[in-house]
C-alpha cells in the first residue's frame, strides 16, 4: 500500500482518479436527501423501562450514517476529496429545498386529495430548512476537519478515537445549531426542552458511530486496499472555501 499523500487539491501533483470515491459521494448524498425526506417530519418513540414514553425523531436513525460515511472520505481520501462531497451535499439540499417549495406552491389539479399531506410532510418553513442546511454545513466541516488533523497528531493509528472524536464534535455542533436555530422561542419549545433534545439527540448520534465503528473500519480497509492510498493532510488548505485544483 502506498503510505505516501495521494495527489489531492491542496498537495503536489496532478489529480487522480479513483474508482469508488464516485459512488461514496453518492451514498453521502443520498443519505442526506432521504434523511431530510423520509425522517425529519415524523417523531417516533420508544417505551423505557417503567413504562416511559421517551420520543425523537425518525431521521436520526439514519442521518449520522452521512457522518460515517464523511469520515470515511476524509479518511480515505483527504479533506480536500471530503469537502468537494460536503459542498455537494450542501447544494442538494438547497435544490430540494427550493423543489420542494415550487411544487407545494404549484396550485393541485381540480379534485386531487393529496394536497394537505403534501403540504404537511414537504412543506418545511424557510426557519427549517435554513437551520438544517446551516447545522449541516457546519457540523460536516467540523467533522472532517477534527479527523483530518487527528490523523496527523495519531500518526494514522487508532482510527476509532478520531472517528469518534470528530463526531463528537461535528455532530454536537450539528445539533447545537440546527434545535436553536429551528425552534427557539417557539410555542412548545421551552428551553429546557429545547437543550435536553439537542443533548440527547447528539448522544444518540455518536451512539451510533460508536456501534458502527467495526463497520467503518471494514470500509476504510477495503477502500485503502483497492484504491491503494493512504492521505495525510499535512499541506492541506482547510479553509471550507478554498478553489479546488
């Protein structure tokens, strides 16, 4: 395996093709979109013991994957690779927004039913979809950027303490920006509420990286193996706006 920087934006030489980083962008978006499409509109709940309703939201279950998914990229590919996907990401998510409030906007033909479910499940206020874009890029940056630099301060060991660690911070950063942000000062939200749903839902989400750590690792495995590369960013811009060569 070559332990030398692959040829990135950011380092010397010219870019290089690989064969999975394609398909690993479009996991990542694919992810996000249904995340926002599926989960964010249904609240669910789980019974504790004694009998306690504890509620969260559908999208949870499946929105941190995006976060695995980008430490893979960041890990296999740099930050530079990893930050092409989450400026991607960032502009489907802007497109289905505006989709979406187009074709809720879009008067129903003469006898449709659907209209009222359409406009509940697809139409989002511009506070939420604003607060969900924000926390997304946001807590993506934070992400790749604490891995990046952990590998460099790891000398590439211990992957699970800064997979674990940047999300850790990403996705606490997503959740402290996107409940404030969405709901504060709302009917319902009272803060106390408020800041006890950003901490759980940020527990939950680094919950399920740590569950899924054995995954990540057979993923970054097999990735390095087959694309033969092994990126440290020690000459990398970071800057979340820097052009990409």
């Amino acid at each position: 395996m070559n332990r030398s920087p692959a040829p990135l934006p950011g380092s010397t030489g010219a870019r290089r093709h690989f064969r999975y980083y394609d398909l690993m962008m479009a996991a990542f978006v694919a992810i996000l979109l249904l995340s926002n499409i599926i989960g964010a509109s249904k609240p669910s709940y789980v019974t504790l013991p004694g009998g306690m309703e504890w509620s969260f939201g559908a999208g949870v279950l499946f929105f941190p994957i995006s976060y695995i998914i980008g430490d893979v990229l960041t890990e296999v590919y740099g930050y530079a690779h990893a930050r092409r996907v989450i400026w991607t990401g960032f502009a489907a998510l802007l497109f289905m927004a505006c989709m979406a409030a187009v074709v809720v906007a879009l008067p129903p033909a003469q006898g449709w039913p659907g209209q009222e479910a359409y406009e509940f499940v697809f139409g989002n206020s511009w506070r939420i979809v604003g607060a969900s874009i924000a926390a997304f890029w946001a807590g993506e940056f934070a992400n790749s950027y604490v891995l990046a630099k952990m590998k460099l301060w790891t000398k590439g060991k211990a992957l699970w303490s800064r997979t674990i660690g940047s999300t850790i911070i990403g996705q606490g950063l997503d959740s402290l920006i996107f409940y404030p942000l969405a709901f504060y000062g709302l009917a319902g939200w009272p803060p106390e509420q408020l800041m006890m749903v950003v901490v759980s839902q940020w527990l939950i989400k680094t919950t399920w990286e740590i569950l899924l750590t054995p995954v990540t690792y057979a993923v970054v495995n097999f990735l390095k193996s087959r694309e033969g590369v092994e990126v440290f960013d020690s000459d990398t811009d970071f800057s979340p706006f820097a052009r990409s060569e």
